[in-house]
C-alpha cells in the first residue's frame, strides 16, 4: 500500500473513531436528564382574585431602519430643501456604500446641477462656515462646510473612508458638463475643524 493512499484510509478511520467515542459518551447524558426530571411536581391553584391584572402596555420592540431611509437636506445659504434618496434622477442621492449622518464615516450625496430636479445648481456659492443640515432617522445633523475642490470626474475614491465623519456633497461641473466634479467638503458640527 503506498502513503498517498494510505493516508486517507488512517483520516477516516480517526475520524469515525471520534465520532463513535462522542456517541458512547454523551449516550448516558440523555438517561441522566431523562432521570431528574421524573419526580413528582406539585401543582398549587392560584384564586383568580389574587392575579393582578397589568394595564401597561407591552413594551415597544424597536426595528432597526432601512440604510435607505427618508432623508431630507436644507442648505439655507442656497435656499435648498429636499429628499435624499438613491435615485439621482429624482433629486439628492447617497452614494452607494457610503455611511450616514451620525454613523462616524463619509457621508457622500450627489446632485444633479442642470439636468432633472437640479438640486446643486448652486453648490458653488457655499462658503466656508455655511451650515448644512441632513435630517436622517428622525435626527437632525448639523455639518458646516470647510472647503470645496474640482476633481476629475475620473477620481473614484472621492468619497473612500477617511476613519472620521465627513459630509460630501457633489455635481458636475462645470454645469452642463461631466468633465469635473465639484465637492463641497463640512465636518459635523461637534467635531473640531480639520484640513480635509
């Protein structure tokens, strides 16, 4: 008999020893509980009168929500009010596998500037110090804007993890154009300000 199939032959041997070892020792486990739960149990009746019934309600079991909840933005300095869903075609989206307000990642919404509901039309008017608010599981997160750069609309990693919460909102820039994207850049408002 060679090793190579030598080798397979003692596996499964061991194997089904320890299956067989495992079996004749839990085997006895079963007739011990089986044992202790035999004796008699005595059975009390309780009047219904000294039962007290509760008026309080069950308590309120709570749902985790959906990653793609209702969110709303107002940015006041460009009189924007509006959804964030995950269609860009029917106005501010998330990006996709970014995190949400509140979470401690980047939070990244895009918006059209010219075409459908053209919510960032005038994203380049922020100003550092603006205020930005997202409403995101009925809590509103406060952000104010740092900065803004244009980028190649080739820069995938715009919105990667950066260890911090950070809001990004892009566009297209300039309007009417894919070519670049304009990013406007706001840490939360508990948070120090940092150079992005």
């Amino acid at each position: 008999m060679s090793m190579k199939t030598s080798v397979p032959i003692i596996a499964s041997f061991l194997a089904g020893a320890l299956v067989v070892t495992f079996l004749l020792l839990t085997r006895g486990f079963d007739d011990r509980v089986v044992q202790t739960v035999k004796h008699r149990v005595e059975v009390t009746k309780v009047a219904a009168s000294n039962v007290k019934a509760t008026t309080k309600a069950p308590a309120r079991v709570a749902t985790p929500t959906s990653i793609n909840s209702v969110a709303r933005i107002n940015i006041p300095r460009i009189h924007l009010r509006a959804r964030v869903g995950t269609s860009l075609d029917k106005g501010p989206a998330w990006w996709p596998i970014t995190g949400r307000p509140g979470g401690g990642d980047t939070v990244a919404i895009a918006g059209h500037r010219t075409t459908y509901t053209r919510p960032f039309y005038w994203l380049e008017r922020l100003q550092p110090g603006d205020l930005i608010y997202i409403r995101w599981q009925g809590r509103v997160h406060a952000y104010r804007m740092s900065g803004r750069r244009i980028l190649s609309a080739k820069n995938l990693h715009i919105a990667d993890a950066r260890g911090h919460e950070l809001l990004l909102l892009s566009a297209c820039t300039p309007r009417g154009s894919a070519r670049q994207r304009i990013v406007v850049y706001a840490w939360p408002e508990t948070q120090k300000k940092r150079t992005h």
